[in-house]
C-alpha cells in the first residue's frame, strides 16, 4: 500500500506552483491517500480475463444514412442573400484585407 506524506503533497504543490498552508497540506494529506487507496483497492479486483470496456452498454451508430437528395440551384441559394455577385455569397472582409 502506497502511504502518501505531508511530504509528497508539498512537493507536488510546489510543481504545480500552488501555494498551501500547513493545514491544508495536511488535509490534502488524507484525502489524497484516500483516492490512492480506493485506486489500489480497484487494481486488487480487476483481473486479466475481464474485457476493458469504454461505456457498460453497447452503443451503436445512432446517425441516419447520408443519401443524396434534392438541392438548391445557384439561383435558389442566392435568392435571399443581401449582395452577391451572380454565383457566390459576398460578404464584407472581416480580415481587413481583400481576397
């Protein structure tokens, strides 16, 4: 079992350039040994022949086939457009250089 001290915290605090006070550094102390050993306690359980998985239920592709339908002509595509020059949105140069 991995025991984590007063001295591992204060020593990744000072790599993480987060300044704690003494009592903090012992409150995280406790804490941190906690997750360190829930995290042991996990690798105890889990064995060789168990499959890792991503998500506990199987998913599968939720998204229709793409197929080919109906689309706008130029002219149709245009007809609502403020400015264009016959075959292409114009817009304003939102760049300050012109194209």
């Amino acid at each position: 079992m991995t025991q984590i001290t007063p001295e591992d915290v204060a020593h990744l605090a000072g790599l993480a350039r987060i300044a704690l006070s003494e009592k903090e550094i012992a409150r995280l102390t406790g804490e941190l040994g906690a997750i360190v050993s829930a995290v042991e306690s996990i690798q105890e359980v889990a064995t060789d022949d168990v499959a890792p998985t991503s998500h506990p239920l199987p998913l599968g592709n939720v998204f229709r086939d793409d197929v080919i339908g109906e689309t706008l002509t130029t002219e149709q595509a245009l007809s609502g457009a403020p400015d264009h020059d016959g075959s292409r949105f114009r817009v304003t140069a939102i760049l300050g250089e012109e194209q």
